[in-house]
C-alpha cells in the first residue's frame, strides 16, 4: 500500500493550526485596511468570478472571487467546487492545486469530491484552501438550501472618478 494513502492525523492538525491562524489575521487585516464594516453593500457574480464593494452606491473596492464549494444544508453534504460540474470556469480558480496539496500530503478530505457536512471540518477545508491559494480572506453566502464558500483575491481600490 501506498504511504500517501494514509491520513497524516498529526500534519493535518498542524496544517489548520497554520491555516486558521493565518485567516484570522488576513480577515481581520482585510475588513479593517478596506473599512468593510457598516453599512457596506456588495454585489457579485460567479460568471466572471468578480466581487465589487459599495458605499452610498459608489464602488470603493473590487476583487477576484474562487468558489471552494458547497454546503447542500437538507443533504448535509459539502461539494469541493473542482468537483461541481455546474459552476463556471472562472469561478474555479486555482481549486485544482488544493486538490493537488491533499494528494500529495496525504490529507483525504482536501482529494474527495465531497464528504458529509461538518462544520468544523468545512472550517478547516475553508482556511487550508485559502491558505494553499494565499487568499486575503474568506467569505460565504447562503441561499436558499445552499451555502457558497469562497476566497477572496486581488483585492483594490476604485480608482477616484471625478
């Protein structure tokens, strides 16, 4: 049998311990260098994988969008986004090489299409991705029987329109 087939309990944990820290830092530095609390409106688009910020219907920030996947909340089912046939390219990303580092480092959950829902284990497969694909933060969006998951990237600033 293959070594890499076996779950590395301990690098795993060393991994999230990482990861996790490194969210929190980069959400917190995100929130507060863009001023992305209050009365702050968004609008996005998986279509071009774009995420744009407002306030008072002007566009202060723009960003890139990578979906990392799906919580189906009647199935309690999570949905890796390399795995989901139905989004659109450009919402992917670089999901692949999240994939890739699970292989590689023999962490299963990051390789399997999907798995039951957890919300502890979904945490840690949020912050490990946005790790792997140095995301500056993370973001989720719920409708209806679905909750989206995504990084944020490439963050800027509107330029001034005078």
């Amino acid at each position: 049998m293959d070594d890499r087939s076996k779950h590395d309990h301990s690098g795993w944990e060393a991994v999230v311990l990482a990861a996790r820290e490194r969210a929190r830092s980069r959400q917190a530095l995100m929130v507060e260098r863009f001023g992305l609390s209050g009365d702050v409106q968004y609008d996005w688009s998986m279509d071009d994988a774009q995420i744009t910020w407002s306030r008072d219907g002007k566009v202060f920030l723009t960003g890139r969008l990578t979906v990392i996947g799906s919580v189906s909340v009647s199935q309690h089912t999570w949905l890796w986004s390399w795995a989901n046939k139905s989004l659109p390219p450009a919402a992917l990303g670089d999901m692949e090489r999240v994939r890739q580092f699970g292989e590689e480092n023999g962490f299963p959950v990051l390789p399997w299409p999907g798995f039951t829902y957890d919300p502890e284990l979904v945490a840690e497969a949020r912050m490990v991705a946005a790790s792997v694909l140095d995301a500056e933060g993370l973001w989720a969006e719920s409708m209806d029987d679905v909750q989206l998951h995504f990084m944020v990237h490439d963050l800027s600033l509107a330029a001034e329109r005078r």
